[in-house]
C-alpha cells in the first residue's frame, strides 16, 4: 500500500503579557484569554484583572492538510478558510 503524503502547518504562539495603558477593569474577576486557530481552542491560565496581565503562555496549534501536495495547496487553503470565516 502506497504512503499517504500529508503536509502540517504548526503555529507556536507565546504570549507574554498584555498591557492596556489608561484602562482599569470593572470586573476584579480573575481574567483569561480564549484563542482560536485551526479550530482549535485553548485558553491561558486565569491571573488577576489588574494591567499589565502577565500570562507567559506557550501555545501550540498544529493542522494536516491530507489534501495537499505541495505548500502552495496549504496557502491556498488557509486563505480559503480565512475568507470564508472573516
């Protein structure tokens, strides 16, 4: 049986930490981030609600693309999907 060629496209995105100069929360709830890619979703640890927000978050995505051959196809794939949910 012939193998199946795949490509994978992996995102690491570190996240230090937020600042918004000016701005004070309402909320004294401890605050989090929710990030979406591939249609993946995870969330950083919760720390206090005063700026600046300091997460020192790693997080990694990955997606395979089963369909394509070549990382043009993956471009092509990705701008598809961007289009479509934009």
């Amino acid at each position: 049986m012939p193998k199946v060629k795949a490509l994978q496209c992996a995102l690491a995105l570190e996240i230090s930490s937020v600042t918004c100069p000016g701005v004070v929360l309402k909320d004294k709830e401890d605050i989090y981030l929710s990030i979406c890619v591939f249609g993946q979703y995870k969330k950083t640890q919760c720390v206090p609600a005063t700026f600046p927000l300091v997460f020192n978050a790693r997080m990694v995505f990955e997606k395979v693309f089963p369909d394509a051959v070549d990382p043009g196809d993956v471009v092509t794939q990705l701008e598809w999907y961007l289009s479509c949910s934009g």
